[in-house]
C-alpha cells in the first residue's frame, strides 16, 4: 500500500474579530516489517523417477515467493528423506538424487519440504514420486526432462500472480500525491519583527539525585515584544536532554524533573532552552542552562574482591600483612569515603580503619585454630542521621594456618615404674612408653631412643612403637633396679624431643632347687669325759648341689638330741 503520507496540519482558533491560525507540514513513512511467509508457487508435486538416473541428478526444482521486499529465502527438507538419498540445494530449492536408487527397496518416496525467511516459514509441500525400471537416457548431472525420466505434475497456487497485482498496485499507491494550497488567514498585527528574550535566567541549578519525580525545579521567564500570535511565546528544551529526565511546559515555562536521577551515571546537565515565538516567520532564541546533580548516599562501598584465601604459617609475626581490602563507593565526598572494620570477633587478625590492611595481631597456634573466616566490612561516611545510616558491604576472608614444628613430643606419663621378674626369658615386653606429637606431617611423626649408660645394654626400645624390651637374662642378686631415660624425636628441622625416666625393679625369684646333702644318713663320733667346754668332738659335712653362691652356701645346727644343750656346732660343721 502507501508508503509516505504528506500531511498538512492547521490549528486554529476561533478568536475575534479575526480566526488566528498556523500550519505545519508532517511526512509520515511506513517501513517494511517481516509480516508475510514465504509462499510455494507450486504444491503438491507427483512424478516417476528412473532408478538407473545418475547421483548428482536434478529431479525437481520448488520455488517460493515473499511479498516482503529484501527477503532472502533457504529451503530444507523437513522429513521423508532418512537414508539422505535426497539433498536440497538451500539457495535453490533444486532437489537432487544423492544415492543408488536401485538400493532402495520401496517403489515409492515422499519427501516434504518447507521454505523459510529467516523468521516465518511456509506450509510443507509434499513431493511424492515412484521409482521406475526405465533405461538411463539423460546426461550424469542433467535435468530429467521426459516423461519416463522424471515428469512430475504439480497444483499452481497462483502465488506469482497475486504477486505481479500487489506490486502494480504498489506502483499506483505510490505515485506523489497531487500538491493541496491550503490559503492562511491574514493578520491584522503586522509582520513578526521581535525575537522573544529570556528574563533573569539563571547562571546553574542544583538538585539532589534523590529528587522526586515531578518536581518543578525553577519557572523560566521570557518576553516577546511583538503582539497577538508574533509576541505568543514556546518553551522547549531542544537538547543536552537526550535521555529525557527532563521537561518544560511549553506555555508556563516550568521545568520539572521527569526521570530519575544518578549522580553516578550522569552528574552535569547542560540543557539547552529554547523559545519560539508564533509569528511568521517565526523567531526564537536559545541559553544554555547548566544543571548540577548532588549527591546523596545511594551507593554501598563495593569490594574489588568480595572473596579473597590465603596461606600463613603460625609463626608469623605480629604486624605481619595478609591482604589489603580495597572497596570503592561510587558517591561523592563523606559518602564515597571508607573506613574498614573486623565483623569476626578475634584477637588473631586485626585490620586498619583507613587503609584496609588486613595483619596478624596475636601468636597465631595451628593447633589451637588452623582455619579463620573474617569478614571486613567496608563503611561509607554518609547517611547522617538515625533515618539515614551509613552504607556498607562486607568481604570474606579465609586464612589458613600453616603449622610449623612448634610442639615437641609428649609423654603420656613424666615417670614409668615397673616391676618385672628375674627369670623373664630375653627379648620380654617390659614397658611401652608413648608420646605425641600434634604438629602434622613429619614434623608430628616420633621416633623413640633410650639412654642406658650403667645398665650394659639390658634394654632396648623400637623407635616406632616405644616398646621396651629386655636384651639379656635378669639377676635379682646382680642388680635390683634399672634407671632409664627414655627420648621421644619428632621428624622436623630442627628436630624437638622430650624424654620421660623410666624405673624397673627386678623382682627376686627363688632358684635354690637342691637341698644340702650328708654324705651319710648316721655319722658317728667320741668324745672322753670330761672334757673342758670347747673341746672339738667331730666334724661334719654336707654338700649342695646348686652352682655356687648364696643358693649353695650350707648352714648348720642341731636340731635335736643334745639334752640340755651340751652340743653345739658351728657353721662350718665343727661340733
């Protein structure tokens, strides 16, 4: 249809003793939208397809038509063709033979087919042929033309027709419009001679971004010294508002706030007011009016890294930096300025109010606490006054301890004390001492020695397990208590060690196995009477079987038969 309207538009009042009035021309153009699908000039195809035609052959040819100008068409087959014995040319819409027909082993095939615009697409046709045993008479890659090599029978739709009609009658909608004189009404107040001229217009404005929408932020004030429609005067603000947060009424001169404001996104206006008169020729004059936006505290500080982690070892040393909060507020003055502070409640980590240092503030232990989550909170200095706090954001901080090896091995016990029999065979469990180490890694892993300066050797420890042992036969009678220091290493650099004593009593055993023996059961001997107290009368003697020492040693007495005790022996066996 049309595509350009030229419109002449009057407005006119119906003042006296004469109407005034005024003109403008207005051109209108219609642009083309996608709003039609590609339409098939022919539907529904039927034909006979040789099996002996060569691959490559083309078969049939479908066209469709857009009635939107510029449009680009691409055909594709939608289904029927599963083996892909068939191609399309996209471009085209040339279908092909793309395999052996004789290895199909149906008689016939339907394959359906659409168009598309890019956009919309058309109704499937449906092209249905059957294979037939005719003898191969058309050039490899040639058109099949004749009846028995390929004819094919289509419905016409009539879409080229209807066509060739809408563009003719485009042609005739389109012709330039006969020219109308629409004649204006003469005036009786003489030619426009004045330029209108701003009154007291000032130098800048300031607003706070948080104004309200529809706030009037000053009346402008003009004067045109002409009179009737020369001296009727027109606010409008005819650029640096490209965004439309601005308006002036066209006859009160009011300018008001019609969008939101941000200082961060834009925070200086320059407004270019404008003021036409009515007359003819019409006259107008312009000033630049700059706006300044202030700033309120609309922006929380933001972390340049909301999430930070980080490795340290526990013996660091206070003051020790870890990382550096940095935050930024967008805002301006006492509203853009941070302070940090620790949100954790720690002793460990401490960070600067004004330059976010994050540091180590205490002896930090891995075996007390080996993980710290601290959140820093970033703070504005804005928001002044109970209904308007300040503005913050917090960032996490994980820091992790690294051990070091601080913690030497400890005993579970400072002292051991064990009694243990004589006759225990070699290679006895005597004692297992234990220690630990919570240091991790090497610098935790024990190892256990033993110190046995006046013990020759009798005791030995297993490094892993602390396990003491004996490594040669007791004797109670040799010596009765064994005095050892045990040492507990762990694996670090430099190792730490602690040791722990170690007491054993040996415990006596009887080992007199024989009894001493006489070497008869009746030993005789004579003495004269009287005979002075004293006087030797025999000697006896018995033996001892066991190996000489304590076990062996023979004591004797009478155990009877002396009446009144006139007999005694000693002990070597002199009665």
């Amino acid at each position: 249809m049309r595509r350009e309207y030229v419109l002449r538009v009057r407005a006119s009042d119906w003042g006296l003793p004469y109407r005034r009035q005024t003109e403008m021309q207005l051109t209108v153009k219609v642009k083309d939208i996608n709003d039609n699908r590609p339409q098939f000039e022919k539907v529904e195809c039927t034909g006979y397809i040789p099996r002996y035609v060569p691959i490559g052959s083309e078969i049939i040819t479908l066209s469709a038509i857009d009635f939107d100008a510029g449009n680009i068409i691409s055909y594709r087959i939608v289904s029927g063709n599963h083996d892909g014995c068939f191609s399309i040319d996209a471009t085209s819409g040339t279908i092909s033979v793309s395999c052996d027909l004789n290895d199909l082993k149906v008689g016939e095939r339907e394959i359906n087919v659409t168009a598309t615009d890019g956009t919309h697409f058309a109704d499937i046709t449906r092209v249905h042929f059957k294979l037939v045993n005719a003898k191969r008479n058309s050039p490899s890659g040639g058109r099949l033309l004749s009846d028995d090599t390929g004819a094919f029978d289509c419905k016409d739709t009539g879409v080229a027709r209807r066509l060739t009609e809408v563009l003719a009658a485009a042609e005739n909608n389109n012709k330039p419009p006969t020219p109308e004189e629409f004649p204006m009404m003469p005036t009786r107040y003489g030619q426009n001679l004045k330029s209108p001229e701003f009154i007291d217009f000032p130098a800048e404005i300031k607003v706070n971004e948080s104004v309200a929408l529809g706030t009037t932020l000053l009346k402008l004030r003009a004067r045109d010294r002409d009179l009737g429609y020369n001296g009727k005067l027109i606010y409008g603000i005819s650029g640096g508002d490209k965004h439309s947060q601005f308006c002036v009424d066209m006859d009160t001169g009011e300018l008001k706030v019609i969008g939101y404001l941000d200082r961060e996104r834009e925070s200086e206006y320059f407004l270019n007011i404008s003021l036409y008169d009515l007359g003819k020729p019409q006259k107008s004059t312009s000033r630049m009016l700059p706006i300044t936006v202030l700033d309120v505290n609309d922006n929380e500080p933001v972390f340049e890294r909301s999430l930070a982690s980080f490795r340290v070892t526990e013996n660091a040393l206070n003051g020790t930096a870890i990382f550096r909060a940095n935050a930024t507020d967008a805002d301006s003055g006492d509203n853009a300025k941070v302070t940090y502070s620790l949100v954790t409640d720690t002793k460990d980590f401490a960070v600067d109010k004004t330059s976010g240092v994050l540091t180590v503030s205490n002896n930090l232990d891995r075996e007390r606490q080996d993980l710290y989550e601290l959140r820093i909170r970033a703070t504005d200095g804005g928001g002044k006054g109970p209904d308007n706090p300040p503005l913050y954001s917090e960032a996490l901080v994980r820091i992790s301890i690294d051990d070091i090896n601080d913690n030497a091995p400890k005993f579970s016990l400072a002292s051991y004390t064990v009694k243990i029999r004589e006759d225990i065979p070699r290679g006895s469990v005597v004692a297992v001492v234990t220690a630990s180490d919570p240091d991790l890694g090497s610098d935790g892993e024990v190892l256990y020695s033993l110190e046995d300066s006046d013990s020759d050797g009798t005791f030995k420890i297993d490094r892993l397990s602390g396990t003491i042992r004996t490594t040669k036969p007791l004797d109670f009678e040799e010596r009765q208590v064994h005095s050892l220091i045990a040492f507990a290493n762990d694996k670090g650099n430099p190792s730490l060690s602690s040791e722990a004593s170690v007491t054993i009593y040996v415990v006596d055993v009887n080992e007199n196995m024989h009894a001493p023996q006489f070497g008869d059961l009746v030993l005789n001997g004579t003495v004269r009477e009287n005979r002075p107290v004293g006087t030797v009368v025999m000697q006896v003697n018995a033996t001892d079987a066991d190996p000489p020492g304590g076990d062996s040693n023979i004591e004797y007495s009478i155990r009877g038969g002396d009446g009144i005790g006139i007999f005694s022996i000693d002990n070597e066996g002199e009665v």
